[in-house]
C-alpha cells in the first residue's frame, strides 16, 4: 500500500516523463505523414521524406561535416582537458583556485555571449570563420567538462600503482602512460562522448564562427526559419535516434568499465 | 568482499608488461634522444610541475580568459574591425547607447525577469523529481529512471525546440487535443509568446536543475531522517528542517547553471518567441549580422550582459549565504 505522498510523485515523476517524451514522439510520427502541411491530424502516411533526406546532398554533407568536427574537437578537448586536470589535479601552487576558476569559465559563461567573443577573438587572432574556428570554440566549450570528469576520477586513484611503477624503474611519462591513463580511460571514454553529444548538438558556435558550409543544426535551424518542409521531421528524427544511440551505447559502456571496479 | 581480490587482479593488469609492448617501451626509454629529454623535463618535481603548467596556463589564460578580455577591449573602441590607416578611439558611446534607447533596456529587464522565473519554475518542478529520485526509490531503480530522464536531453538544442513547435502549434497536438475535447472553438495561439518560450526553456533546461539536486539530496544519509523522526518530527517538518537545508547547495548550483544557460539560449527565442519577447541575445547577435560595423556595440551590450548575470549569480549565492566560487567544485 502506497502513501498518498508516494503516489503523487509518482505520478508527477512520469507526467514529467511524458512531457520531455511527447514532443519528441509527435516530431518521430509528423516525419511520417503523406503531406505537405506539418500539423495534426495525420490522414495519410509515406516514408518519402525519409527516402528525400537521404538523397538531398546538403544534408548529408552538413551530417558528414558536423560529424568531422565534432571528432575533431572531442579529441582535442581530451588532450588538453587531461592535460589540465593533471596538471591542476596534484598541483599545490599560490593562486590554484584562480587558475581552477579560469579552467572553467567556459562551462558557465552564457552561450551566446560565449560564441560571440570568441567571434571577435578569432577576429582579432586573423582567423577566418569556417572549420578551424568553430572546432576551436567547440574545444574551448568542452574542455572544462573533461577537466571536471578527469579530475574526479584521478582523485580516486591508487598512489601505491604509480609509485610501484616508478620504482620498477618507469620515468613519469611512462608511468603516466602505462598507469594513470588506463586507470582514467572510463571517465575518458565517458568524457568523450559528452563531447560528442555537445559538439554535435552545438548551434550557437557553430551559427557565430561557421563558413559557408552548415553544420546541421544550423541546417536545420535555417530550414525552420525559411517555413518548414516535413522532410524537417525527417532529419530531426535521424538526429535523433543517431545520438539517442549514441548516448545509450555510452551509458551501457561506462556503467560496464566502472562495474569492474566497484 | 568478494571484489576486493577482483580489484587487485585487475589493477595488476595495469602494470604487468604485456607481450608486443615490452619491445617499444623498453626501445623508447632506452633511447638516448629520449633519455636526454627525460633528464631535461622529467628529472624533478619542479620541471615536472612547469612541463605541465606553461602549456595548461597558456591554453587556459589565451583562450578561456582570452575571447572575453578581446570582448571587453573591443567595446571600448570606437570601430572594429581595423579599417586600413586608422587608429580607433577608445570612448564610451557603445556603453552609453544602452542607457539611451529603451528598445534595448526593454530587452535586457525582460531576459532577466524571464530567466529568474524559468529558473524557478524549473526548480519547482524539478525538486519533486529529484527527492523521488534520490529519497523514494530503490537505489537498483534510480539508475534506470535517471537514465529515462537522461535520453531526451542527448538530442541538441534545435531539434528539441522543433519537437516544442508541433507540441504547440496552431496545428500542433495540444491545440488538437484541446479542440477534439471541445475545450476551445478555434486554435489557441500558443506559440511565439512567453508560454511557448517558457514551454522551450523549461524542457532544455531542466536536467541542468536535475542533476545537481539530485546529487545533493541523494548524499543525504537517511538516518539524520530517522533520528528527526524518533524525536518526533513530522513529515513535513523533517523535510523543512533536514531535507531542505541539507539540499541547498544542489539548489543553488542548479539554480545558478539554469539561469546563466537560459540567459544564453539564442535560436530558441528567435524560434519560440515573437516580437514581444525578443531576449537581449537576440539584440546582441543583432550587431553580428546586420552589415556595416556594429562590433564594439554588440561587444559592450555583450559585456554589460555578461556583468549583469554575474552579479545577479553573485547576488543570489550570498542570499542563500553560500561561499563564492565554488559553484563547480
């Protein structure tokens, strides 16, 4: 027998649920409706805008070049995310706090202004808008989330590993290389597709520093303020199930590599 | 424990040489190039601490500090870009012009009224969630049910604020719903209001809230509960006198996070709202795009934003009597 106070939340916990499902349900549906008017009710159904979105050229372009900069800027932030949190992680030094607080400014700085300094930076340091700006700004957004996780995780590490190591005759890097980074690979496999996610879902970047060449958030974004197509569902709908995938694949794999130890 | 010895085994693993590799790790530090190297930069704690730092610092300083000091240089200059054999004045115009023209303070209010009630709103509705998260279910469950909540944030900004669009459309699912029931004649318009933009930021935003509560509520032991109950306190007090003052911190981080991202949400208000709530970033990025040379404006109006979420942010943690700066740690 549950409490009246149990049941409540309970209920409230899965209208919450249907709330951030909904939407996103109805776009799924829309995506498969025999029409050229996106709006309900749905009278016919076709799966030609999905056969349309997957020969129109621009998408596919704007998907394969989000993609590459999203990899691109994924592995650049966990060099230098890692390499920070190594750094400040053992570190005691005057001034540490600061320098913690600096590594992550991005994190919290609104987006928009976030995108538009980093427009005028790129301005100012002669660097065009186009790929190269735009992985740069996507890099400087998620290092101090890799930071954060890769501290968290180093935090938990085994000293006696890396001194056993050091005495059995390994220099530092070695013994970072051979010790320490296996020992962070599950917050750095987990790391890196919070980045992913983040870069590939990106807009405000990518709409401030991008070339010519849209990513396909600011494809999409573009479609929707020119009056919407249904082949919008479509592409949503791809996005969709493309980085809902990715995000379970994921979770699956980082609660598999942290159950080995725990 | 039977992992304790699972746990050796695997650690061990880490460091036993494994075949293949022993050949280019032995190769690599029996090189003397590498050797000379080692002794240059690893020899002691002291030049191991500087290879780390110069270019952690200068990665750090350059380009987290760096965009937002050009930002603030830039608004103070009279033109930008650089026109060919001129050199800018440095002026206040661009700060000025924000306290002249009321087109651009309506904006500004309306950003931080709006993101202050979405914020709390967010946390009105994400608080039950997360003290059914952390206090009512089985911690076996919780994974599960966090994960459910988990998923629809893993899709971007704009296909998210799409899916909001055919929730609330004249054609959209609510308004059919809403007419089939015979609740209303005709369409409501829902959409490019503050409902609709409310709607939107709510649903973006909300995990940010959910998160940090629910890290804060769930580290509290549930004996402090028992012994508030054993000295004779009722459900609702044991909430107002443990739970919340227990939970404060995940309130104001998650309050703090909501805030400064709903504030910095550019396509969903150019998406969602209409002309009687257009944000103050739709003003900045106004500056951006219109041709001609508009920079140091949009960088002051940039700066001006940025301060003001700052102190607001600042304001709100010496309310909650919370110690500045450790919003992330």
């Amino acid at each position: 027998m549950m409490r009246p106070s149990q049941i409540a939340l309970t209920t409230f916990y899965w209208a919450f649920i249907v709330y951030l499902f909904l939407p996103l349900a109805l776009m799924v549906v829309m995506g498969f409706k025999d029409s050229n008017f996106i709006g309900f009710p749905i009278n016919a159904w076709t799966t030609r805008w999905y056969v349309q979105v997957f020969q129109d050229t621009a998408v596919l372009q704007a998907f394969g070049y989000t993609l590459l900069i999203s990899i691109a800027s994924t592995a650049l932030s966990l060099v230098i995310g890692t390499w920070c949190a190594v750094f400040l992680g053992p570190a005691r030094f005057w001034g540490r706090a600061l320098v913690f607080a600096v590594m992550c400014l991005p994190a919290v700085i609104p987006g928009v202004i976030s995108a538009i300094s980093m427009r005028i930076f790129i301005r100012a340091i002669g660097l065009d808008p186009g790929t190269g700006a735009i992985i740069l700004g996507l890099t400087i957004h998620n290092v101090p989330f890799v930071a954060l996780m890769v501290l968290s995780r180093l935090g938990a590490i085994p000293r006696s590993q890396v001194e056993a190591a050091r005495d059995l005759g390994a220099d530092s890097l070695v013994a970072f290389l051979r010790v320490t980074l296996p020992f962070l690979f599950p917050s750095l496999l987990g790391a890196s597709i919070f980045c992913m996610l983040l870069s590939f879902d990106d807009f405000v970047r990518a709409f401030f520093l991008g070339g010519y060449q849209p990513t396909l958030p600011v494809l999409i974004f573009a479609e929707l303020r020119s009056g919407m197509s249904p082949a919008i569902n479509a592409i949503s709908t791809v996005v969709l199930v493309v980085t809902a995938a990715l995000g379970l694949w994921a979770e699956r794999g980082t609660r598999r590599l942290k159950g080995t130890r725990s | 424990m039977a992992t304790t010895s699972e746990r050796t085994g695997n650690d061990a693993a880490l460091i036993r040489p494994q075949d293949g590799t022993r050949g280019f790790w032995t190769r690599l530090t029996g090189n003397p190039a590498y050797q000379r190297a080692s002794d240059l930069l690893l020899s002691s704690d002291r030049r191991r601490f500087w290879l780390l730092a110069v270019p952690a610092l200068i990665w750090m300083f350059g380009t987290h500090l760096g965009p937002i000091l050009t930002m603030i240089r830039i608004s103070f200059l009279d033109s930008y870009p650089p026109t060919a054999g001129r050199v800018p004045d440095v002026t206040l115009e661009n700060y000025l012009l924000f306290f002249q023209a009321p087109n651009y303070i309506t904006p500004f209010v309306r950003t931080f009224v709006y993101s202050t009630c979405y914020t709390l709103l967010t946390l009105s509705l994400m608080y039950p969630i997360a003290y059914f998260l952390a206090k009512k279910l089985r911690p076996s469950r919780q994974m599960l049910f966090l994960l459910l909540l988990l998923v629809p944030f893993w899709v971007g900004e704009i296909v998210r604020t799409y899916a909001i669009m055919i929730l609330l459309g004249n054609r959209g699912f609510l308004n059919i719903v809403l007419m089939g029931l015979g609740l209303t004649s005709r369409p409501i318009p829902f959409m490019y209001t503050g409902f609709s933009l409310g709607m939107g930021l709510v649903y973006l935003t909300s995990l940010y809230m959910l998160l940090p509560l629910y890290a804060s509520l769930e580290k509290i032991p549930r004996n402090y509960l028992e012994a508030a109950a054993d000295l004779g306190a009722g459900s609702w007090t044991r909430f107002r006198r443990v739970t919340l003052p227990l939970s404060k911190d995940g309130i104001a981080s998650g309050c703090v996070l909501v805030f400064l991202i709903s504030t910095g949400y550019y396509a969903t208000p150019v998406l969602l709202g209409g002309p009687s709530t257009t944000v103050f970033a739709e003003t900045i990025a106004g500056f951006f795009h219109v041709a001609g040379d508009k920079w140091p404006e949009g960088a002051a109006f940039s700066t001006i934003m940025l301060l003001a979420s700052l102190v607001t942010v600042g304001l709100f943690l010496r309310l909650l009597g919370r110690r500045r700066g450790s919003l992330l740690g």
